[in-house]
C-alpha cells in the first residue's frame, strides 16, 4: 500500500492533528514501517491458535474482606511534622500564576 499525501491528509484530519509538508515525509516512512509489521504478522499461520480472552485462568480473584483495626485521627495526626487542628499541613504543591 501506497502512503500518500491524500492518506496523511485524511488520518490528520481524522485524529485532530496538523502536519506541515516536511513532517508528513517522517509520517509516511512511520506508517510505511507499521504496515510493513502488519502484513509480516500476516504471514504466520494462526490457524490452529486460540483467540486470547484474557491473560490468565484466573477471573474475579479478589481477597476477602477483613475488618482491622484503624488508627483514629488523633493517632495519625500525633507523629506529623506540621499539622492544623484536624488536618496534616504539607508545603504549596500548587502556585497561582
């Protein structure tokens, strides 16, 4: 298959992407490349081969619920560095511009 500017017009359009003229040459030799790959994967025989469902055996293994014992807020306030009343105090992590 040929990659033309056409193509490249129309995957641009199509994903909301603008490329300039000497972008598309890098973009038709990428998807040269990606349908070179596909048509090699077409190649092997999957005749015989299981379409793949899920990873494993294994579905819905999930660990039982367990009640535990929690701290309250006043334990987990008690070793913090800096606190105010009920809340841990941490530095500005975001600034207004």
């Amino acid at each position: 298959m040929e990659i033309t500017n056409e193509i490249i017009d129309h995957l641009s359009n199509l994903s909301k992407l603008k490329f300039e003229d000497d972008q598309k040459d890098g973009i038709r030799k990428d998807l040269s490349k990606i349908i070179a790959f596909v048509d090699k994967i077409e190649e092997l025989d999957t005749e015989n081969v299981v379409p793949l469902i899920h990873i494993n055996q294994e579905v819905n293994v999930l660990r039982e619920d367990e009640v535990n014992e929690t701290i309250t807020q006043f334990q987990a306030l008690k070793n913090a560095p800096s606190k105010d009343s009920d809340y841990f105090k941490i530095s500005t992590v975001l600034s207004k511009k």
